[in-house]
C-alpha cells in the first residue's frame, strides 16, 4: 500500500541554494509514496518587503538567519531517499497538487543578469499582493495576473563526484527548470544521479511566461504534493515530461541554439520509441506540430521546450507500449 | 468607399524566390482598400509529387516552367503597390482570410538545413493528402494533424539600395516570418521601406509547430484576403502583430539568443508605449505574464516571438492611446 508522508516545514528540512548528493536525507519513502511539502520562496534578507501590509513568514524570517547559504536564493524542501532508487533508475514525479501558501510575492531585476542585462543596469525590487481565493496576483494597481502555480525547481541530487552544485543551473539532475509546465497534473521524469534519488523541491512561482526573461517570476511559498516512483523500465538519461495533453521535451545549454536543438532531438528519441514513425517522420511531425518555446533565457543554463500533443500517436503507437 | 480587388492568379502576377523593391507591381490600390490573391506552394521541380493521386495545379506546372528562379523557392504573390505609402510609415495588414486551395502539400528534409543537419543528412520527401472539408492533413497512415493556415511569407519591398533580397530570410521588412499565429484575424504591422510599400504574400503552410524545425511546414497553395492600410501615425520600425488576443513582438537573428533577446526589448517598448508602466514594470510583466515562443530555427535569421494577452494592459493603458 502506497503511503503518504509529510516533510515537516522548518529550517532543518531544507537546504539553501545547493545541491548535493551528500546531504543527508530527511525522510524515507517507498517507491509509490506520495509527500507533502511547503517551501520557502527562493529568498535573501535583501528581498524581504518593508512594507508592513506584506507579512514575513516566521519559517522564512529564521530560515533566512540560520541556514548556511549556499551560492544560489532557492530554499529547497528535502532531500527526500526514495528506496530502491539507484543511478540508472528514472525518477517518476507526478506532480499532484501545488498551492501557494503566502500572500505575497516579488518579482526581482538584478544587475548584470537577466535576458537584458545592459539593458536594465540598476537593481529594481517589486512586492505584489496575491489573492487566492480571486486567483489573482495584484502586480500594480489596475495591473492583475493570473495565478498559475508551479514549483521553479524539482530535482534530484547530482552526481556525488560532482560535488554541491548551485540551485540556479539545471541540469540533467532537473532542479531550476523553470517549466511553468510543471504545474499540477504534470508527471516530471528525472534520471537518478545517486542512490535513493533524494529529491527535493521548491522556488514556488506564483505565474511566469515562458521565458521568466527580467530573472524572476512572483517568487512565492509553495506547498504541493508529489508522488515519487521508481522506473527501472525506462532507460531515459535526461529529464522529460508529459501534461494531460502533451508530451514536453527539454534541452539545458548556455546557448538557447544548442537548448533548443537538444529539445528537438529529445522529442524525435521519444516520438520514435513510442510510435511506428521512422526518424525523418518523426523529425517532421515535431516541424508540423511540436511547439518549440523558451523556457527560461536566465538561470545560466537556458531552456527551451518542445510540447507535442499525445493524442497525435494514438494511431501510430507501438504495440509494445503501454 | 475602401474597394476589393483580386490579383489575378497567373505566373506573370508571381515573382518566385526574390524581394526586390526593383519589381513592378502588379495592382495599385488604395491605402484602406482590401485584396484577394492565390498563392502557390514553395516549390522546385524536384519536390513535385510523382504520386497520380496528387493532382499538379496547371498554374503551378506553369509557373516551374516559366518563371526565373531566384535563390530562394517561395512564390509570392505581387507586389501590390499601396499608394501614399512612404519609407517611414508602416503598413497594416490585416489578415481577413486564410484558406488552404490544394488538397496535398509536402514537407522535406534537405542536407545542411533544417535544426538539425547533423542528425539527416540525406533528404526526405513527403506528400501529405489534406482533407479540407474535415480540416485534417493526413500526414502518414494512422497520423492525422488539424489544418491551421496561414501564410509563411507576407512582406513588403526591401529598401532599394539593397537590391534583390532571397526570400528565405526574414527581415525588417518581414517576409519569411513563418510564425503560425499570423493566421486569419492577425493584424501584421511591417515598416515600409520603398515607394508603394510594395505587398506580397505567399508561401501557404498548411499546419506549422513554432519552430519549424525541420525546414518545412506543410507546404501548399493558399488563397487570402488583407486590407492593407498605410499608418502614418505610428512610426514603428520593427514588425510587430496583434492577435485578437494577444500581442506579438518579434526578433531576427541568425542567433536565437539575439533573437530572444529583440523580442523581449519590442515586447518592452510596445509595453511603455501603450501603458503608465516603466520600463522596469513592463520588464517584469514580460517574465510574468509574456510568453516567448521560437517562431523558426531553419531561416538563416532564425525567430523568437512573444506573446502577451492585451487585456492585461486594460487597467493601465494611457489616455492618449486610442
């Protein structure tokens, strides 16, 4: 029977701007489990509001004093070891429920980072209230945007040789993707670095277009709940994912070209391992109906996505496949 | 009274694989006036069906046969002469309708091109029935994807001290833009460069993923309907489009991180200049709420574009903007 935990929400639960395949896990799962979190907005002391009316999160205002920093502002919940798990396996997250916990959020534009550094040289800090019951974000008065929650990042611990890597790069561990994809319903698939998977998750984003191009989208708490299996079955070694309706494929690379050729080559490897297409097919159905977008231009490491409706294969889909 | 009138749908109304402000025009019209033309496939002999099933329009045949081949394989329709149009101003095309003419189009892979020619490098030819009636394209056995029509190319003249300009690559005065959501309802804006804007349009895709990424959409012969309106008022210098819903900003590059960029900073500047918001407020409202998409990756100036609902400037729009 499948079983479903609770990651406690305080400081000693979470790790700020690393990851690490040598930290030390805070729970223990079974492959099948399911686990609630709440996580911290990525955050420093100097993003916090002044303004009275934006309330600090007792968690966060100590979070924020007593957690050793590491070289990135995402505070992740977790890791959480997964049993069985080992270097090879995929990591299945179904990504079932994500909700904003806080009232507020902020938006950040940082010198000499962001899609036009040169362009916006000084530093500008925006807080903006959220209404959840309206599902609203108030970014300025008579300026509304719809709530649309995900987790910014959800990995896995690297490789242990690699040592503590910075939460800002994603990488082949997935960890900042900043797919506003990952939303609720969304399955994450991530190929395990180190035994037991340790995944962990956070930098809640209270909406972002595809892109996320001044640095930040509205930086938020974010509680969800993820089920976490163990896949010995499906050999993929880069992260994937599929909505309701499409299949998503990623590719990470300094250089949104190279980002994007990956995508696109990631995408034909699935067209062509689930469907009778030959490559050139699948190749050309990526051309006639792969959607092709910029998932962050930002975080070091561009993104970019390929979406290809599922339903597309129906008619072509390999018998051996479920 | 605005008029209508047809561009006669024959070779000598065609110029294929050339823009050059050079060509005489086939049809002078009044700014405000609408046009109808027919637009004939991207096409060479040698991507021609052999297939009987695949009906080859005469005018077509003829086309291959008599018309000079410039560098590149579209067939625009045109040019259209809008008179008052003056380097300076920018010319509003409105996208009345779209509608695919031929019951096949075709989608290839070509050695060295594409996002990938590393990956293919042998070509690929492939003839897709299209069923109109149905809306479908019947791209393989089994593998049907819903028509979505829309022009590849719509430009005006380059400037005439460019001389004649290959098709293939989109540019300031748009052309090659392949970006799917210039369908029926769009309204383009394109900087006009010469005398008589000079209009012309051509290159039917029948379905097209953002990105294009293989080379092709599916390749065919259109039919459309574009008031064409000279604005004197707006003083744009980049393409730019709307929606019903949404805005469309656009960057060209042969590097996709440059194009990104472009569309990000046109994105801002049309932000500023219809809403009381800074610069830094439209910056942040791009990462929040601007969807940036890879329109192409196969044109030599390769093609970003964002996306950006209009209503969310309802509340902040500035009293002198109509």
């Amino acid at each position: 029977m499948p079983t479903h935990h609770e990651l406690p929400f305080r400081p000693d639960c979470m790790v700020w701007g690393t990851f690490d395949a040598a930290i030390s896990p805070k729970l223990r799962i079974a492959s099948g489990d399911s686990v609630a979190l709440k996580a911290l907005p990525a955050c420093t002391k100097t993003r916090l509001p002044t303004n009275p009316a934006f309330v600090i999160d007792p968690v966060l205002a100590e979070a924020l004093d007593v957690l050793p920093q590491g070289p990135s502002a995402h505070f992740l919940s977790g890791p959480v070891y997964v049993e069985g798990a080992e270097p090879g396996d995929v990591l299945q997250i179904d990504i079932l429920d994500v909700q904003p916990w806080m009232d507020w959020g902020y938006m950040t534009i940082q010198p000499l980072k962001g899609t036009l550094p040169d362009d916006f040289p000084t530093a500008s800090l925006l807080h903006a209230h959220i209404d959840r019951e309206a599902g609203l974000i108030h970014m300025l008065p008579g300026l509304d945007v719809a709530l649309d929650p995900f987790f910014g990042v959800i990995g896995v611990a690297p490789p242990p040789h690699w040592g503590p890597q910075p939460t800002m790069v994603p990488r082949v561990f997935g960890g900042n993707l900043d797919n506003k994809e990952l939303r609720a319903g969304t399955t994450l698939y991530l190929p395990v670095q180190t035994a037991g998977a340790l995944f962990s998750a956070g930098d809640g984003h209270g909406a972002q277009g595809d892109g996320e191009v001044c640095l930040t989208a509205l930086e938020t708490g974010m509680a969800g709940v993820f089920r976490l299996t163990v896949r010995k079955d499906l050999g993929w070694t880069w992260p994937f994912a599929e909505t309701a309706t499409h299949f998503v494929s990623m590719g990470l690379d300094e250089d949104l070209d190279d980002a994007a050729r990956q995508a696109v080559r990631e995408m034909i490897r699935h067209i062509v391992e689930r469907a009778e297409v030959s490559r050139e097919h699948a190749y050309m159905l990526c051309s006639l109906a792969g959607d092709l977008h910029v998932t962050q231009t930002v975080d070091g490491n561009k993104g970019a996505h390929m979406m290809l409706r599922k339903s597309l294969l129906d008619g072509v889909r390999r018998a051996d496949v479920a």
